[in-house]
C-alpha cells in the first residue's frame, strides 16, 4: 500500500531512502501504541488529586502525566528504537541497504561467514547498548 506514497515522496521505491518511509510509517503506530500503554499505567488516584487540587489541563499534562509516565515512555522509546534497528536490517537483505545488505551480500552471499557474524554481533552489541543505557534512565526516574 506504502509503494505509490514512497514513490512520490522519496521518487523511488528501492533502496535505503524508500525502505525508510515505511519503515517510519510502521513506527509511529508501534510507537504510538506503546505510549498510550505508558499513560494507561498512571495510577487514577494521581490524577484525581491533581484535579482535586485545583490543577487545570496544562499543569496535568506536564506536571502529572508525564511525570508519571516518563519511565515507561523511555521503556518504549527504546522498544521502538530496537524494533527499527532490526526493521531496518532486515529491509537491508531485500534491497533496503544498510548493514542488513552487508551481511546478506558480503557475509551470506560469498561464503564468508566471519563478516555475517561480526554483524550479527556488532547488532547485538548496539541493542545491548541501547538497552543498558535506557534501562538505567528508566530505572533513575521511576518514583515508585
């Protein structure tokens, strides 16, 4: 269905600038639901209070719901953030570039294993990264 828009917007529907439109497309839902599941979690208590304190939308948006919610939306953030690495790496073996087309072409394609693992590995070392890193915000923020 995202063939026709990428094509107008990007002017090609091959390679890593059109993989990028749906792949952004596909993470915005994903996203978008993982913050509505990071919202959902704010005990209503918290924000009966805050109403019965006088606060009006602006102060329970900022003061309350996102305070509140900030540990799970950097869980989710890095959630998505890890999905269209790997989003992107397979787009990478059917065209798309990127490491993904390392891996297939000169690691897959040519017998040459090492390079397909060191990939593979060098992936995992980012994810982990990632993962290490907002694990550790997400932990510093939560007030529980």
């Amino acid at each position: 269905m995202l063939v026709p828009v990428t094509n107008k917007s990007v002017g090609s529907t091959t390679g890593p600038v059109a993989a990028s439109v749906p792949l952004t497309v596909a993470s915005i839902a994903f996203f978008a639901r993982l913050m509505e599941g990071a919202l959902a979690e704010i005990d209503q208590g918290v924000l009966e209070v805050s109403v019965a304190m006088g606060a009006n939308l602006i102060e329970i948006i900022f003061n309350v719901l996102l305070v509140e919610a900030l540990p799970g939306m950097i869980r989710g953030i890095t959630v998505t953030l890890i999905s269209i690495i790997g989003f992107s790496v397979m787009a990478g073996t059917v065209g798309g570039g990127g490491i993904g087309d390392l891996a297939i072409r000169f690691g897959y394609y040519r017998y040459e294993t090492d390079v397909m693992f060191i990939t593979v590995a060098l992936l995992i070392i980012v994810v982990q990264i990632i993962q290490g890193f907002r694990e550790k915000l997400a932990v510093a923020l939560t007030k529980k």
